[in-house]
C-alpha cells in the first residue's frame, strides 16, 4: 500500500512541476508579445483549461476527430511555449507573427472550450435511448384476452301440438288397417300421408297411439 502511494505521489510531483514550467513558459511569451499584468498570467490557465476540456472529451465523449483537433492546437501553443523560451526566441524582439498568434488566442480558446463543454456528446443520447429499450424489454408484455366461448344454449322444447281428439280416432282406425293390411305398424311419414297433415301435428298423432 505505501509503495503504491509513494508511486502515485511520485507521478503527480512530476506532473505539478511539468505544469508549472509549461505554465511559466507560456506567461513569459505572454509578457514578451505585450500582454503584460493579469492577460500574462491568464494566457497559460486558457491553454490548460483547453486541454483539459479536450482530454476529456476524449475519455467520455464519442467526437473523438473535434476532441482531438482542440487537444493539438492546445497542447501545440504549450509545447511552442516551451520551445521559444529555450533560447530560440529573442524574447527582447518578438517577431509580429508572434504576436498576432498571441493576441488571437483567447477566441481560440474560448471558440474550442465552448464546443467542448456545451456540445452534447452521443454517448449520452445512446445511453437515454438504451435505457428507454431496457425498460420497455422489461415490461411484462400483455397477454390478449382469450376469445369468448360461444355459449351452448339448450334448445328450447317445442310447445305441444294440439290434437283433435276425432283426428285421433281417426289416425287410429288409418293405423289398424296398416296394421292389418301389412302386419306391422304403420310409421310417421305413412300416416302423415294418409292423413293429409303437418309433420308438427302427424308426430304428436303418432305420439298419442
């Protein structure tokens, strides 16, 4: 445990004093292009904060190719920083060049950290609508009602044919003749024809013999 934090301090000692000779870097050509007082010290903090709005893009958001654009032109202003304080620029004679490069730097910087910070990465509507699918997955989907059963209804009886009673004898007198005649008994469609009536009524005559 204590070799891990002393391997940790360690890395973020190397990176304080990195970020404190890039920041001096950038001050001094601040100062030597003519942005003297409080604009000096400002310099450095707007490429700082610029590559660290970049760096970060890039861990979280899904527009690696504009992260990556802001995240050279930040760090290229750093490192030329440290280049010209190295001996390579007469700090005493800034060319103009130079001084046009500085003096524009601020909308640079702060066109970059807005499209940085207020873009909305994609990653962010995929995740919403990822969410939105999981939920409406995990929803019980709803089972359609069974179709109705047709109901079986008992018939309704037929209400009884009246039957007069001298169409009776008379069916009766057609039935042992039949039966007399043939040997057997006579059926319904015979005696319907004998008598000459509906089938309703020459079953109910049938009935009553």
């Amino acid at each position: 445990m204590r070799a891990h934090l002393a391997r940790v301090d360690a890395v973020l000692v190397q990176a304080l004093i990195a970020a404190a000779l890039s920041f001096a870097h950038i001050h001094d050509v601040a100062m030597a292009a003519g942005q003297d007082g409080w604009k000096a010290w400002a310099y450095p903090i707007s490429v700082d904060l610029l590559l660290v709005a970049a760096w970060r893009r890039l861990r979280t958001g899904t527009a690696k190719a504009a992260a990556w654009c802001w995240f050279v032109i930040a760090l290229t202003a750093s490192l030329g920083a440290n280049v010209a304080t190295a001996g390579l620029l007469d700090m005493t004679d800034v060319p103009a060049w130079l001084r046009i490069l500085v003096a524009g730097w601020p909308a640079v910087a702060f066109l970059g950290g807005t499209l940085l910070a207020h873009s909305a990465p994609k990653e962010t509507t995929d995740e919403i609508g990822t969410e939105v699918m999981e939920d409406q997955e995990d929803e019980p989907e709803a089972t359609p009602d069974p179709p109705a059963q047709p109901t079986t209804e008992s018939p309704t009886p037929t209400p009884p044919v009246p039957v007069p009673v001298a169409l009776v004898d008379h069916a009766r007198k057609v039935a042992a003749e039949h039966h007399t005649r043939t040997g057997t008994r006579i059926d319904t469609p015979t005696l319907r024809a004998r008598l000459g009536v509906p089938a309703p009524m020459a079953e109910a005559v049938a009935a009553q013999l």
